[in-house]
C-alpha cells in the first residue's frame, strides 16, 4: 500500500484544487518573474495558505512605488504610487521580506505603518522586521529621524545598528548567519494574553532559526521601545539581540515581525509558525486557532 505520507499528500493535492476561497497577500518586493529571491517566502505563504485551505492571490508592490518620491525616475511616478495604494488597500494581509539595498527602505517603513494603523495583518522579515522597529519609533516615540545606520550613518536615533558576530579565527565581525536560538523571553503581555507569536511555534520556549543579517535592533533602544508597546517577546539567549517583535492581540490582529528567515524551513505539511499565523489572521480564524491552541 501507499505510505502515510503519500496518503497525506494524495489528500492533500485533492484538496488544493478544491479550494473556492482565496485570500489576497501582498509581498513588498519587486516582481522578477524569476522570483529567485522570493522563492522561500512564496513557498512558505503557499504552505500556509493550504493550512487554512484558502487559495493563495498573491499581490506585488515594489517598495519604492509607496514612496513619493516622484523626482526620481527609478522610483516610479505617481501613476504607480496610486496603483500601489490601491493593492495595498485592497488586500488581507502584508509581507515585507527581507533585501539587500536602500533604495525602497521608506517604502517598507510606510507599509508597515499602513499595516499598524489599519489593523492589517503584517509580517516583516529581517529588513520588514527592522521598518516596523523604525516606524515605531518614529511614529509612537516621536523620534522622527530614527533609522537604521545601514541607511542613515547620520541619525541621532540610531534603532538597527550594525552589530555583527564576533568571529575568533578571523578576527573581525562578520554576518549573522545560519541557525541560531531564540528563546521567548517576554511572552506574556499586559493585556494578560501570551505572544502570538509563541503560540504559533506551539507554544515552545526555544525555537531555532536561519539568520543572515549584519544589522540589529540597538541594544540601548530596546528598553523605550518595547516600553511603547512593540513587544520584543523573542532573543537570543544572550538577552542583546532582539529576535521577534509583536503587538498584543488586544491592540492589532497580527502585527510580528523576525530578525530571523522563518521561510526557509516551511514544508507543505508543516508550515513555517509566523507565516501560518499570518495567514490565520488575514482569513479571520486567528481568534479561534488561538483559543484552541490553549
């Protein structure tokens, strides 16, 4: 006979073509065509989308056309800004994945704030993670120049600052990368609800995940911020590098942000935790997985 998995796979390819409703997620990204880049995290929103047996309508917005910057020509003119607005508007859930380069920087601070304030469920990967920390402050902490130094070496409110790994053998700092632990550190808010968060990772007290990233949270910042209200519910075991950052389930439905890569370990049968939490809440059964994972 077939082998369980293969029966759970059998159901579950029957089941995919079953689906009737969809649900719509933006990625802030710029669309290739080859989607090399976004792959992972393309495979990861599908994983989740089967979970809450939904079909997946994915939507794309480069972050640059958020911005208004009309005088630039690769920024896009205000045709595309509008157009982007208008998916943005229209879709039930954001993600902002990770990149290499300025330029669209303030595009993924403005997604971010957009997701914040309209209760739209967000998820902001490495680079997404550190726009939401950089619109938090500037927006709630009214440090209005906050940045990271990988774009503004300048600011007076440096919240990401480069802060890489010490290697011994090499004698110098070098990019964080590869697994590494995260333990939940702060999992229960004030409203008395546990992180979003840890309970999409089954409630684990330590989970593991691939880094790749030179740039941190600024350890003397971390303290006002989650302070403020944006959670740092998630670090390294050292305490200094923040991990995973949410907003309490009282005042947003899904708003977390990694400094890890959760896509690459996502399987089809086994979804990467925030990607499925993501998803949950952009279909409206957030409450319900919650008050059943209890």
């Amino acid at each position: 006979g077939m082998s369980r998995s293969m029966i759970d796979w059998a159901r579950m390819a029957f089941k995919l073509d079953r689906f009737e409703k969809s649900v719509k997620i933006l990625i802030v990204g710029k669309y290739t065509g080859l989607q090399d880049s976004y792959l992972s995290v393309i495979k990861s929103l599908k994983h989740a989308s089967m979970a809450v047996e939904r079909k997946l309508d994915l939507i794309w917005v480069e972050a640059a056309h958020l911005e208004n910057d009309f005088s630039n020509e690769e920024m896009g003119g205000e045709k595309e800004y509008k157009a982007a607005w208008d998916k943005m508007k229209s879709v039930d859930g954001v993600v902002v994945p990770g990149g290499f380069g300025t330029r669209g920087f303030l595009g993924k601070v403005l997604a971010a704030r957009f997701c914040r304030e309209n209760s739209v469920p967000y998820l902001g990967i490495c680079l997404g993670f550190q726009a939401m920390v950089v619109e938090y402050s500037r927006n709630i902490l009214n440090w209005e120049d906050a940045n990271s130094t990988e774009f503004d070496e300048k600011t007076k409110n440096p919240v990401v600052i480069f802060m890489p790994e010490i290697d011994r053998e090499n004698m110098g700092g070098t990019m964080r990368l590869g697994s590494r632990n995260t333990a939940f550190t702060h999992p229960e808010h004030e409203d008395g609800s546990t992180s979003v968060s840890q309970i999409m990772y089954k409630r684990a007290s330590v989970v593991s995940e691939r880094h790749r990233h030179r740039y941190e949270v600024n350890p003397d910042r971390v303290d006002a911020i989650h302070d403020a209200g944006l959670k740092f519910v998630g670090r390294d075991e050292t305490g200094t590098r923040m991990e995973v950052a949410e907003l309490p389930r009282s005042c947003h439905p899904y708003y977390v942000g990694c400094q890890y890569h959760p896509e690459f370990k996502s399987r089809p049968l086994n979804p990467s935790p925030p990607f499925h939490g993501l998803l949950l809440a952009a279909c409206g059964m957030l409450d319900e997985y919650v008050g059943c994972e209890k």
